[in-house]
C-alpha cells in the first residue's frame, strides 16, 4: 500500500491561529484585570460644602434702635431676606395683646432702597459675599413714649435668612421669588 502524504492543511493553521489569538487576549485581559486590583493610589477629597449663615447688627441708642443691617458670616455669595416683628413685651416676655401702629406708637425711618418689601419679608436686591454687609434695613425706630401701654416696652425682632446665590434657582425654588435691582417677584412657575 502506498502512503499518501498530506501537507497540513488550512483548517489546521486557522485552528492553531485561533488559538494563540484566543490565548494572547485572555493573558492581555487577565494582566490588565490584575494590575487594576493590585495598584492604588490616594485620592484626597477636595470637596469643601459652603455654609450660609447671618448675623444681624444693631446700634441701641437709649430706647431706639439704629442702624440696622445684616453680615453674611457665610462662605459664599448669598442672597438675604429679613421679618420685622414689632410687639409690646413685659419684662417676662409677654406679648400685649394689640400691636403698635406705626406713625402712632413708633416712628421709623427707612434704610436703604436696596432693600424691597414682598409679601411680609423685606429682600436685599444685592448679592452680599461673605464677611460683607447689607446696607441699613432700617436706619432708626423710636417709641412714641406717650403711647407705651403700662409695663410694656416696644420690641423690634429682626429674623433673617439666606440662601447662596448659585445657582440661579436657589432662591426661586426655596423662597418662591425672583431678586432684581427693580424688585422683588413671583417666581415663573415651571
């Protein structure tokens, strides 16, 4: 019998190429998988979360209060809005049960035009930064000492808030209102 010989044919050499190929890709995949779990390196956190804080300033002159305006002791750029409550109080804090009119029981004169009157809140129509003030809220407040009811003086408490400037929105969505130079409004409902 006469042996025929056969050269290796294409099937054979795809096959074997196949296989290195399949060999060269695990060990490439495998080495990178292994140098992702096996190197590190340290990461430093650099997020730094701002505060929005306020602290109110007053000058006591007698029985009037003068020069009333608010710091932003905040780390960034805010917005700023205050409440006047005016009452009659005892020495124990009671509330007289009717509240002084103004131009009757009190005088008062008006800070700044920058701050704007809406909706029971009076808006600072400027971004303030941090560490700077408003300009006076109110310039002064004076009982009218005629009208005082016994045992009672008058007591000015102002509350204030702020929100940071950024983004745009901020102050809408927490406050409802939009802040300009001209004044205060609404905020566009979405």
């Amino acid at each position: 019998m006469k042996q025929v010989y056969k050269a290796p044919g294409k099937k054979r050499r795809f096959s074997a190429t196949a296989v290195c190929l399949l060999l060269t890709a695990v060990l490439a995949i495998g080495g990178t998988v292994a140098y992702l779990f096996t190197s590190s390196a340290t990461v430093t956190n650099t997020f730094n979360p701002v505060t929005n804080t306020n602290e109110i300033t007053e000058e006591l002159n007698g029985n009037v209060k003068e020069n009333v305006k608010i710091k932003n002791t905040g780390s960034t750029d805010s917005y700023i809005r205050a409440k006047v409550i005016i009452t009659w109080q005892d020495e124990n804090n009671n509330v007289y049960p009717q509240l002084p009119q103004k131009d009757t029981d009190y005088t008062i004169t008006a800070g700044s035009n920058k701050w704007k009157e809406y909706n029971g809140y009076y808006y600072y129509a400027d971004i303030v930064a941090p560490g700077a003030y408003t300009e006076n809220l109110i310039g002064s407040i004076t009982p009218v000492t005629a009208n005082v009811p016994e045992g009672y003086e008058l007591h000015v408490e102002i509350l204030a808030q702020s929100i940071q400037s950024t983004p745009d929105t901020a102050v809408q969505e927490a406050w409802g209102v939009t802040i300009s130079s001209s004044g205060v409004t609404a905020a566009p409902t979405t």
